[in-house]
C-alpha cells in the first residue's frame, strides 16, 4: 500500500489504482470502470464520488467511494498545506478515528507527503444520507443529535494522557502569537470585503474580537481531549446510508487538542438560526453533558457554561480568519457572512466579549 501513488487531481485516478488501492484494503476486486461526481462545495479540497463497475461482483465490495483531494485552488492549497490542514486529516485517519465513537467515514486510502503537502484520501461513501446546510440552519432535534455525537468524538479520550504522545496533535497549527501579530492585516481584509454587507453592530463585535484575539487564547482551563474544530453543519451528514446511523461527520483537517465545549458552543452558535439557539442552547448544552457520562466523564455545569461563553468566540475567529484565507465565492461569501451574524448574535446575548476584555 506505501507504494500507491499518491494521486492530488481527481481527474489523474484510473481503473487501476482505484483497484490497488481497494486491494490493499483488504478487497478482492479488479475495477473495470467508473463514473464520477462531484460532492459538496468543500473549502479546501475537492471531493469526488467514484461510482465503481467491477470485473466480476465481490460480497462486501463498495458500489462507490469518495476521494478526497487537495483545493485545485492555489491559495486555499497553500493554506491547507502551510498549516498542516491537509496532514491532519490524514493523520486522525490513520491514527485517531478508530479510537472514537464518533461515526466517521471508514479509510481505505489515506497518504500524504508531509514534505509537499500532497494527500490522497479514499473513503467510505455515506450515502445517501441528508446533508446538513449551513446557510438554512437545522432543526432542534438535529442540534440534539449532534450533540450526542459530540459526546462521542469527546467522551472516549477526555484527559487522556496519552494524546500529548501523539505528534501531530500536539504539533500547533496556528501560533497565539503570531495570530495576533497578523491580525491587523486579517481584520481589515474581512472589513474590505463585507464592510456594507454585514450589519455595523456585528462588524463592531468582529473588530472588537480582533483587538483583544490574545486574551482568547488564554481561556478558561478544561481537560483537554480531541476537537473537530469546525464541527459544524457542512460538515455532517445526517442519516447516513440510508439511516444506518444518526450521523456521520466529516472533514477532520482542523482536529486538535483542547476543550470539548468549544465544539459544543461552535456547532450551536452556527448552526441554530438566532431564535431556536436563544430558546434551547443551555438545554442542548446539558444534553452534551449527561451524554458524556456515559464515558464516566464528570464536568461541572458552572465550568461548561463559563467555557461556552467564552470559546463561542471560535466562531467569530473562523468567520473572520476562514473567510480571507481561502477561494471566494457566491457561497463561501453567503455561509461567512451567515457565521458572522450568527456568532456575534451569540457573543452579545452572552456578553462573550466582555468576559474576554477582563481576561
């Protein structure tokens, strides 16, 4: 399998190397075919579906898969590349997604060259599933799932010692410091951008977030276990394979270690339209809580709602930084400016950044 290519343009894969690679997965197959299919609108890469014709059938060989490739875009593949986006993600493949209860795609491929930031990964198809939409928002009881599911990423390594041996994890992908130090430039690009386009009191908290982004790293201590990081709608598939399960999350280019409310508060914050979130979040955020005491996980209320008020502001970080840092388009416009206005309508029912200019 270390001898596969690594293959970074979807339209450079062939009948025999989606054989080889099936091969060596373990599956007996010779591919004959295959059409493809585009899949999502993804940021910083390109997904395809591969939709398989075989030799001869084989029980248990997929009818398709999905590869996942580097953004053809320059600037989004060199961000990806420069800060380790693209080896993450192929690393928690290799290293980490067994050790979770969350339901991800299984790998049959995942390589990378850690020198040029190449990468290949060839997963499990879920579908068909329902896709979640960050623009539209979602339902209660999706928000409800996703918080079990969190649970699941979260609950298995919660304190686990030994991630701090594992090196990707623990090698950082964006330094405090030098964040800071450029986010003057980041803040004036995201105003030139959206100045006129998102509401001034929603531009006020973004800048306000952008002078005091050092006090956001040094938030309230939580134990420390695995993060998505950009556990949001766009990134779930909800009934995936028919409904075999509840969820399947997708796009592990920015998982880290650090406190698991800062998913719970991200997904919420993005994915709720304002109303449903100002009626519910506590509610959900309890639901997170007793889900991960299934894995023997005991987590004070009073220190998860400090750390949700204060790592919902990620999502005020991701809307600024993400948005000047990748390929604009139509979309990609429409889904930040939505993030904005949803997190900074969360940061000032919760008074966020108050909290964070007394850090």
């Amino acid at each position: 399998m270390s001898d596969l290519p690594i293959v970074t343009d979807p339209n450079g894969v062939d009948a025999a190397w989606l054989t080889a690679a099936l091969n060596g997965a373990g599956i007996p197959v010779r591919v004959e075919g295959f059409t493809t299919q585009k899949v999502g609108d993804g940021m910083l890469g390109e997904s395809v579906r591969f939709n398989l014709d075989y030799a001869r059938p084989v029980e248990g060989a997929p009818a398709s898969v999905v590869g996942k490739f580097p953004s053809a875009d320059p600037i989004s593949r060199a961000t990806g590349g420069a800060i380790g986006l693209y080896l993450n993600e192929v690393r928690f493949y290799q290293q980490i997604a067994h050790t979770v209860d969350i339901r991800t795609p299984k790998p049959f491929v995942a390589a990378i060259d850690p020198e040029t930031s190449d990468f290949v990964l060839l997963l499990e198809d879920m579908g068909p599933a329902r896709g979640g939409d960050q623009l539209t928002g979602c339902s209660l009881a999706d928000a409800e799932v996703a918080m079990r599911e969190a649970a699941a990423l979260h609950g298995p390594r919660w304190a686990d010692p030994t991630l701090t041996q594992v090196e990707f994890l623990n090698r950082p992908m964006i330094d405090p410091g030098a964040i800071a130090g450029m986010f003057d430039g980041v803040i004036a690009a995201f105003r030139a951008r959206y100045e006129g386009r998102l509401e001034p009191e929603y531009m006020t908290i973004c800048q306000d977030f952008a002078d005091h982004i050092g006090a956001f790293y040094s938030g309230p201590a939580a134990p420390p276990t695995l993060q998505h990081l950009d556990y949001r709608l766009d990134n779930m598939l909800f009934e995936p394979q028919g409904g075999r399960w509840p969820l399947a999350v997708l796009d592990w280019q920015s998982v880290a270690l650090g406190p698991g409310v800062l998913d719970v508060a991200y997904f919420i914050g993005a994915g709720l339209p304002t109303e449903i979130r100002q009626k519910h979040e506590q509610d959900l955020l309890k639901q997170w809580l007793e889900a991960l005491r299934k894995y023997g996980v005991s987590y004070d209320w009073n220190e998860a709602w400090t750390g949700y008020r204060h790592y919902l502001l990620q999502g005020v970080f991701t809307a600024i930084f993400a948005s000047v840092s990748t390929k604009q388009t139509e979309r990609g416009d429409e889904m930040f400016l939505t993030m904005a206005r949803r997190h900074c309508a969360q940061a000032a029912d919760l008074e966020s950044m108050k909290m964070l200019r007394r850090a």
